[in-house]
C-alpha cells in the first residue's frame, strides 16, 4: 500500500495528469489508502500489544509451572524420606515382635494371630477404664467382675469384639 500511496502521489506531484476529475480521483485514492494504512497500523499495534500482554502470561505460567514442579520434586523426596523411614520402622517392629513373640506360648500366638487376621489387624486390646479399646464399648458388671476374677496369667477375651483383653492398671478393675 505505501508502494502504491508512492507511486500514486508520484504520478500526482509529476504532472502528467491533466484531467480535473483524474486529479480528484487520484486525490481521494491516496486518501483512502492512507486511511487503510492508518487502521491497518493500528491493528497491527493491537496485535502486537496482546502478543506481549500473553507473552508476559507465558512467562508468568512458566514461572507458577516451575514453583509447582519445584514442590512437587520436594513432597516426593519428603515421601521417598518418610516411605524408607516406615520401611525401616518396619523392619525394626518386626524384629522387636519375634522376639516378643519367642516368649509368648504357641497356642497363644496362634489365637492372636487368627483374630488379627479376623479383626482388621488387631487381634488383642486394651481394657481401659472399664471399656474395650477394640470394639470401644463398655463392659457390663457380669463381664468385668469375670475379669477381676481371672488369674493374672489367664487369657480374657471380650465379648462383643472377641479379641483377647490387655490387663492395665487403668482397666477400672
């Protein structure tokens, strides 16, 4: 268009053109191509403002992708952390229970083990305060003088969970 606006005007400034209304013609067609070059310019500047109002978005994402990607890096080594910790808690707990479990009777051992596996792994329970850790309900009378009754070395079990009962001194016997 400015080769054209160019040329046009040159024609125009030369001359050559005699004829009044080719003179307006040409006058008016300089005008509207400058008027087109106007808006056109201005579109261009829109383009070119909304192309750095998201480039600066792109930046600003890519900024918040690497914050995230930063915290992510850092819950995963905090879990891989805390996963070998368990994993060495774990193997320390095992070795503390065989060798808890060599001194308890076979039988026993076996008893528990079944109801661990029945219970959702928990095969014995406190009794504290009168109440079953276990299943979390209070034992009646006929229940806890049965209790106070049993000898220290002999097994209790409750009855509304059946796992075996832990004597405390804070059973409220």
């Amino acid at each position: 268009m400015r080769q054209r606006a160019a040329r046009d005007q040159q024609r125009l400034d030369s001359g050559a053109i005699t004829s009044p209304k080719d003179l307006e013609n040409l006058q008016r067609e300089i005008a509207s191509l400058a008027k087109r070059q106007g808006d056109l310019e201005e579109v261009v500047l829109e383009v070119m403002e909304r192309r750095e109002s998201a480039q600066e978005r792109v930046t600003e994402l890519t900024e918040r992708v690497e914050a995230i990607q930063a915290k992510v890096a850092d819950a995963v080594g905090r879990r891989d952390a805390a996963f070998a910790e368990i994993d060495d808690e774990a193997g320390t707990v095992t070795k503390e229970r065989e060798l808890t479990a060599a001194d308890i009777p076979a039988d026993l051992l076996k008893l528990y083990d079944r109801l661990r596996a029945k219970q959702g792994g928990v095969g014995a329970a406190r009794l504290f305060q009168r109440r079953c850790e276990g299943c979390r309900l209070e034992l009646d009378i006929t229940e806890l003088n049965d209790v106070r009754a049993a000898a220290p070395d002999q097994v209790v079990r409750c009855e509304n969970c059946s796992r075996i009962l832990v004597r405390t001194p804070d059973s409220g016997l």
